[in-house]
C-alpha cells in the first residue's frame, strides 16, 4: 500500500515539476548558479575569512554560518552516506550523473526560496517573525492555504525524513558494530534530542556550528583518500556515469530506455532527499538568521546545495565506485563500509557507524526546528509541547522500525511537501531577482 501511494507522489510528473520550476527560475536568472559561481564562493565561503559579522550571532537571530550549518546539518545526514550508496545500487553509476542535474537545478530553486523567504518575512501582533516558505506562501502569493498545506506535510516529513529515517539507520548501524540494541538507541537518543531542542534556535545553531564542519571535513577526508589510493580508475569511473546516465550499454553502445528511466528516477529522488532543494526546508532552517539581505541569503543556500550534493554526495559516490566495493553485492551501510575498508581496515565499521550517527543526530534536532515552525504557524506555541512527545517518540519507534517502510514513508512526505512549495516558487517567480554587487 504505502509503495503505491509512494509511486503516485513521486511520478515523473513531480520530478517534472522539480525541474521544470528549477529550470525556469535558472533561465530567468540566466543559470547564474553556473555562470556566478566564484561571485557566490566570495559572498559566502570566503566572507567567512572576511567578515566577523557572518560568524557571530547577535540578540538578534543566529549568524549565517549558524544559519548554514544548521540546513547543512538537516541535508548532510544519511543521504549522503546510505542514500547515495542506495542510489548506486538501484539506478546504477547514471544516478549520480542525475544527482549532479538535481543539485544544479536544486541551487536556482533554494536560492528563490530564501530569497523569497526572506523578503516577505513578517512580525505579527505576537512578535513572532513568520520568514521562509510560510511567509512567501501566506504573505507573497496571498494563498493562505497553500501555507497551511506545506505546514502540514513538513511537519509530517519531519517526523519521517528528519526523525525516523535517520535514527534508523543510527540503530542499525550502532546494533551492527557495537551490539546495541535498537530500543536502548532510541531511549537514549529521545532524551538527548530533547535536552537540545528544549532550547531555541540559537542552541541548535551553536551545536550544528561545532558538529558540521568537523564531521564533513573528517568523512570527505577520508574519501578523498579512497579516490587517491584508486585515482587510475577515475576515468572508467565517469565513462561509466555518463553511459549509465543515458542508458548507454557498454557492450555495442546500444541504448536502453529502462535503464536510463530507472537512472533518471533514483538520481533525482535520491538528489532531492540528500539536498531537499524544492521542498521548502531550506529556507524555514534558513530564516533564523538575522541577515536581512534576500539576495544574500539565497547565495548562502546555494552554497549549501553545492557543499551537500556536489562535494559530498560525489565524494561518497566516487569512492564506493572506484574501490570496487559494488561488486560485493552489498547495499546501503554496509556498502558504506566495504568501501572505506579500501583505508581503514577493520575500523571501517565502527568509522561509519560514528558519523552516521553524528551526521543524523544534527539532522534530527534541525529537521525539529523545521517541524516546530510549522505546528507553531497551524496551532500557536500552544501545539509545540504536544509536538516535542510526538517527535520525541517517533525517535524510540523509528529505532527498532523496518528500514523499508521508514524510507517509502520518508519519501511520501519529501513529495507532499514539495508540492505547495513549487506552485509558490512558480507563482512568484517573477520576484527573484540577482544583481550583482561589490
């Protein structure tokens, strides 16, 4: 049942929704995602080097590298570990290639997000601050209801692809290297989520800052290595994705529309579940920010896109493929983990099985952030206490769950939500702008 209700959200006509709206925005921007990169990699990246003001948070709101750290925390979990490894194993090396076009087309559609978060932000007669998809789906096309609904599918979506998909694979990966039972995982991790989401924004910002930037350096680190130690099959390794990616059989050249559909598919769903661009989240984890800027907080989301899925989800791709590892027969994690045997040995289990586990646990109390604003935005701050059991539970439950249905159920919810999102985005479309400043 919940396969074919899977099926339904995530036909080729959401898919064609994503990148139709992602191509749109590019072309009316004229694809300055490409064209303006370094210009971005200055606004962002390097002012970080320049400017204090990007790295400290005020009484304000969070400062946007809290900001970024806290959307990289809730895109750079499982998915870039176990959800490209899955890719690989369903669509083939083609699927990567695929994640690339997502990413791509994915920066233009976060990029209009924050930025139209940003300038349709409001305060009302609470103080509260309404910023990101809410704000521009309530207040930018006048369509309340369209607001209502993505509340309602975030809120779910953080409950499956924030919560139980990534504790998931943390109690599976802990039960597996260290014996620990599944249950225990999720008791105790329940209460540590708790203890840090009790706080506000800023807490959840401050842990993201320490955990993020460690976490990817050390794990894109140790890939890079693999890639080294096997850099004479680099070549092979990208004929191989760009073959597979239009279904080019390496025997004869001959073309095959199955494989390059299946490529097209797992690529694209596995691109938006590691990056969300296109699904609104970007942009509510982006709004604790005390940037006014619209333009400069949709650059750093791009930043975010590209740190996510270009560099991290090729990185991992890159390594399982010229490693050998697929030809083990082995899936998800533990595919993961032959991969990194290539320079870690026997440690491999217990590496992966840490970052996973720390890559998840940022996910999940930013995924909460997420999920609040949009239960505070449906019920008032009234709903938040229900919400923090509710969330704290799907923790436990999702601990001991079958990985299978946790994953279809995670992609239901990633593809309701992206529907209000997208008519949105496609509504206001014409209120993006980029201009180029010094």
């Amino acid at each position: 049942m919940l396969e074919k209700i899977n099926s339904i959200v995530w036909s080729d006509f959401l898919l064609f929704l994503l990148l139709g709206t992602g191509l749109i925005i590019s072309i009316r921007l004229k694809f300055f995602q490409i064209f303006r990169f370094p210009y971005i990699l200055k606004k962002t990246f390097f002012s970080l080097f320049r400017d204090k003001s990007t790295r400290k948070s005020s009484d304000r709101g969070v400062s946007q590298f809290q900001s970024l750290s806290t959307a990289l925390a809730a895109t750079m979990g499982t998915g870039n570990i176990v959800g490209v490894a899955t890719a690989i194993t369903t669509g083939g090396a083609g699927a990567v290639f695929w994640m690339w076009i997502s990413a791509i087309l994915g920066m233009g559609l976060v990029y209009a997000e924050n930025y139209l978060g940003t300038l349709y932000r409001r305060k009302n007669n609470k103080n509260d601050i309404t910023s990101g998809t809410i704000a521009f789906l309530e207040y930018g096309t006048g369509r309340k209801y369209l607001a209502v609904l993505f509340c309602i599918f975030c809120s779910l979506a953080s409950l499956g692809m924030g919560n139980m998909t990534q504790i998931n694979s943390v109690s599976h990966a802990l039960d597996r290297s260290f014996d620990i039972p599944p249950v225990y995982t999720g008791l105790f991790f329940a209460g540590l989520v708790m203890l840090i989401i009790c706080g506000s924004i800023k807490r959840i910002g401050s842990v993201s800052q320490i955990l993020i930037p460690v976490l990817s350096l050390i794990y894109m680190g140790t890939a890079v290595l693999i890639i080294i130690n096997n850099r004479a099959l680099l070549p092979q390794t990208f004929e191989d994705i760009f073959r597979g990616a239009f279904g080019i059989n390496a025997v004869g050249g001959g073309v095959c529309g199955e494989i390059i559909r299946k490529s097209i598919n797992t690529g694209l769903r596995r691109g938006v579940f590691s990056n969300e661009a296109g699904l609104g989240s970007s942009s509510l984890l982006h709004s604790g920010t005390e940037n006014p800027d619209p333009q400069r907080q949709g650059l750093w989301a791009i930043f975010e896109v590209f740190a996510d899925t270009i560099i991290c989800c090729t990185l991992t791709a890159l390594a399982i493929l010229t490693s050998g590892a697929l030809s083990s027969g082995e899936t998800g994690i533990s595919l993961a983990v032959r991969t990194f045997e290539c320079v870690m040995g026997d440690f491999s289990d217990i590496f992966m099985s840490v970052s996973i586990t720390l890559f998840a646990f940022a996910t999940i109390i930013s995924w909460y952030f997420c999920g609040e604003c949009c239960i505070k935005y449906i019920f008032g701050r009234n709903g938040i206490a229900f919400y923090r059991i509710i969330f704290g539970f799907c923790i436990i439950v999702g601990a001991y769950s079958e990985l299978e249905s946790v994953w279809v159920l995670s992609d239901i919810f990633n593809g309701l939500m992206a529907f209000p999102n997208l008519a949105g985005l496609f509504i206001l479309r014409k209120n993006v702008k980029f201009h180029k400043t010094e």
